[in-house]
C-alpha cells in the first residue's frame, strides 16, 4: 500500500523550514530546528504517532523562539494536510487522554476540514530552562488552521512544565495516530457532504 506522505519547504525572511512527514512510518524522526527543547517534542510526536519525520530550520533564535515555533506549527499543518489528500478511507477523529507523571493531558480531533484550536492548561509554571512553553498555543494554532483540523488540548493536572508540554504532545500524537489510520470499513470520505 502506498505511503502517505509531504514535503513542506517554506523560506521568509524570518525562518527556512523544510518538512518531510510520512504518516504510515514506524515513529522515526530527524529534527533540528535549533530549538532543543522543541525537537524533543516533535520526536515524541514522531514516536507516538507512528509518523515519520524530518524537519529542520534556521531561525532567528537571536531575536527569540516565536518565529520558528510557530512556522514550525504552519509547516507541519501544511504537511498533514497534503499527506491526508482528500482523507479518503480515514478514521478522521482521534482522541487520547494521556497520563505523564502528574499531568495528564485530554486532546480530541478531527481532520474534517474545519479549523479550530481550543487550548486550555492549568500549568502556570511556563519555562524550561530559556523556552516559554506558552509559544506551544501558537504552535498549534497555526497546525490546526493548516491542517484544517479541529483540536481540543487540555492539559488537566500538574505544575511541572515539561511533564505538561510531554503530555501535550504525546496526547497530540497518539491522537494523530488514531484518526490518520486507515479505516477499512470507510471506502470513501468520511463525511456525509461527500467531500472535506
């Protein structure tokens, strides 16, 4: 069966991004975007989802992380979006409620074509080390718009925050896996309009 796969290259003046998503991988993942704390995340998001993943990006850390975390979510979005195609023979909903240590994360989605980001955490502890979580919100705007995805993340329980931002994401990633499986039930578009 042919892999589903994209690649996303996007240049401003303030990022150069390239993507390489393969959403029927084994979880392997390259990821150098000069952030570390984010390539962390995105390889627990390759893991987790079963997604394979390569991204890379220069950025202008220098001035701070905003640009390339949220590029980061643009592309990406943008990589989902072409690999689903016309997310024919899809599960399209995907959920996961995910334990790490004290936190615990719920996330729900849906590849039905209607962005939306719903984003709510009780962490108000926000930094590791030099990286404001916070910019995490932003990252997945900007993926559920360009991966014209409805997304509920809510991180429920625990101050700690990397163990919030590692429940997000594995959350996240497990409910990818879950709505990107192929259905074999589902022949066509999972949606009564007949198209996403």
């Amino acid at each position: 069966m042919k892999h589903r796969t994209a690649t996303v290259a996007r240049k401003t003046r303030e990022t150069r991004i390239e993507i390489k998503l393969d959403l029927d991988g084994t979880g392997q993942a390259s990821v150098a975007t000069g952030v570390g704390f984010l390539d962390h995340m995105l390889e627990l998001f390759a893991k987790h989802s079963l997604c394979d993943l390569s991204a890379t990006c220069e950025g202008d850390v220098r001035v701070d992380y905003h640009h390339t975390v949220e590029d980061l979510g643009l592309a990406l979005g943008t990589a989902l979006d072409q690999a689903l195609g016309d997310r024919r023979g899809i599960r399209r909903y995907g959920f996961f409620l995910l334990p790490m240590d004290e936190s615990l994360c719920q996330c729900a989605l849906d590849f039905g074509g209607r962005p939306f980001l719903v984003w709510s955490t009780e962490c108000t502890a926000t930094f590791v080390r030099d990286f404001d979580t916070r910019l995490f919100e932003e990252f997945f705007r900007a993926l559920s718009v360009n991966a014209r995805m409805n997304l509920h993340l809510r991180h429920t329980g625990g101050n700690e925050a990397h163990h919030a931002a590692e429940s997000v994401f594995k959350a996240f990633a497990r409910s990818v896996r879950a709505a990107v499986e192929r259905d074999p039930r589902e022949s066509g578009v999972p949606s009564s309009k007949g198209t996403i």
